[in-house]
C-alpha cells in the first residue's frame, strides 16, 4: 500500500507538479518495521510523498456519535498522529459530533494542536450535508487558499447526490467559504465534471480554495 500511495503520487506530480496527495486513515503505514521485524521506524520516503492526512476520530465520535473516541484508539491516533505531522504531512482531523458543545471542543482541540479541524454529524458514505453549525466555517478566511499548508478549515462531503443535479451541487457549494472541499470524485454514478470541479474552486467570496477528491485506493466496485 505504501508503494501504491507513493506511485500514485509520482505519477500525479509528473503531470501536475503542485498535485496535492492526503491519505485518509491508513495511519499504520506512517511507521514500518526493520530487519529484526520488532523495532519500529518513520517510513520517511512515503511520508515525503504525501502532503497530508485525514484523521477520523481523533477526539470524538468513534464509535459513538458525540463521544470521546475510545480510549485506546485515541492513544494510538494521538501517536501515530505525531509521527505524520513530525514527518511534515498537514494533518487534516475529522471528528463525528452534532451537538454544539462538542462541535466547539473538536474544532478548538484540533486547531490548538496546529491541525486543520472539521466535524460531521454522520460517518462514511452517509456524511451527504455540510455541518449546519457553525453557521459560518469555523476560523473562516477571506484568502485565496492554493496550498494546503495555508488551509485553516475544511468541509467533506462522501456523497453529494442529496444536492440534486451535478450543476445545483456546484452552486450550493459555492455559497460557502470554507478554506477546501473534499468531495468524492463521483457525484451519483458520474464523476464529475471539470465545468462542476471549477465552480468548487471558488469559495462565495470569489477567492479560490483547494477541492480534493475521494478515491477509495483500496477498493475495486464495477459501478465506479
């Protein structure tokens, strides 16, 4: 899987030498084993060839919605989260909540550590909406956003059908200003257009932001 990752990402920037690669998860491979199959290192070549990566549930809501993630899993995310950002890759962290006092710790717990903080009240396929709260995106900025080391908020969206027609998704996503959107690459059984990703790009301000697309590396389905 390392190897994959780290083709893919050479394979991105040969053609788009500015291509963002994050990794959502997958936080094992940020440390590999030596010889003696015991003593556990960074793999420093995959973490240079990645920008980032997704956290799910790093303080809340595994694997219940609104509370603190499981005690183990958050010992072993908080070390191996360490380990990533250490590496230099922007951590991106997503905790599941939908009530506002625990809305408010996520996103303040995770900018205090200097990660790029989101929530959503569902998780995997069925996060379809934008958080209703805050009303405005948390730490909302007026600047054009065109690398992810200056992003201080983000949006994820795993299924954007709920939205109506390609075109409708586009422009209600263009209402908000949340610094990146992460989208899946496929809106219903059709990727999307690059008329659509375009109008992503822009936040309601008009200055631009990152959109990255969801692509499920390690899973083949004959519809996508």
């Amino acid at each position: 899987m390392r190897r994959l990752v780290e083709n893919i990402a050479a394979y991105a920037r040969r053609n788009r030498r500015n291509f963002v690669v994050v990794v959502q998860g997958g936080l094992d491979l940020f440390e590999k084993a030596l010889a003696d199959g015991e003593t556990m290192v960074p793999a420093r070549k995959f973490m240079r060839s990645i920008d980032g990566v997704l956290v799910e549930g790093l303080n809340f809501g595994i694997p219940e919605l609104d509370k603190p993630s499981d005690e183990k899993l958050r010992e072993r995310l908080d070390r191996l989260t360490k380990i990533a950002a250490d590496g230099g890759a922007k951590v991106l962290a997503l905790d599941f909540a939908s009530s506002r006092d625990t809305i408010r710790k996520a996103l303040n717990a995770n900018k205090k550590r200097g990660f790029v903080p989101a929530t959503a009240s569902a998780r995997d396929y069925f996060i379809n909406r934008l958080p209703t709260y805050p009303r405005r995106p948390f730490d909302e900025n007026p600047s054009n956003v065109l690398s992810l080391k200056s992003a201080r908020n983000f949006a994820y969206l795993r299924d954007s059908s709920a939205y109506g027609r390609e075109d409708e998704f586009a422009l209600e996503m263009h209402k908000n200003n949340f610094d990146m959107l992460v989208v899946d690459v496929f809106h219903g059984r059709q990727p999307l257009t690059k008329r659509a990703v375009e109008t992503l790009k822009h936040k309601r301000l008009g200055a631009r932001r990152l959109v990255l697309a969801y692509i499920d590396v390690g899973t083949a389905e004959s519809h996508r």
